[in-house]
C-alpha cells in the first residue's frame, strides 16, 4: 500500500472508463422506448449522456407529460443492469 501524506480519497469513474457500457444504454434506450411506444430519437439518447438522472426524468416529464417517466426509466436502468450481470 502507498502511503500519501497529500492524498486521502480517490474517485473512480468506472463508466465510460473502466465499463464502456454505451452499447448497453443505447440498446436499453431501444427496448424502453419499444416497451413504452415512445419515438425519442437517437440524437435525444445522445443529449442524455452523462446528465443526472434527476435531470433527465424532468426533461422526459416535459417532453413527454404523458409518458409515464418513472416506469420507463426505471425500465432502461434495469435493462443495463440485467445485461451487466449477465456479462455482455
């Protein structure tokens, strides 16, 4: 172990540095909005990249106010979290 008197904590980053789960999140992006009958294109799932969760459910609820955006979020997360369990 290093021992450091000027550093205490480190940060991981781990998606997108250590986990390149883009493919994940675009097909996840894909069945949602399959699942959902929602038209939110590419250019859209592109925009999302890197925003807060927080973030994008308030823009889905103005975007689409009847789009039940909890469901369908909840929905893509889980679909990435399956695939990454499932090792793809």
């Amino acid at each position: 172990m290093i021992k450091s008197k000027t550093m205490r904590a480190f940060i991981f980053d781990m998606d997108g540095v250590i986990f390149d789960t883009e493919l994940l999140w675009k097909l996840a992006f894909e069945k949602a909005n399959k699942r959902f009958n929602v038209t939110l294109n590419e250019e859209y799932r592109i925009s999302i990249c890197g925003k807060n969760e927080m973030v994008i459910r308030n823009e889905l609820k103005s975007i689409l106010p009847s789009l039940d955006v909890e469901a369908y979020r909840n929905y893509t997360i889980q679909s990435v979290n399956n695939d990454l369990s499932d090792g793809k």
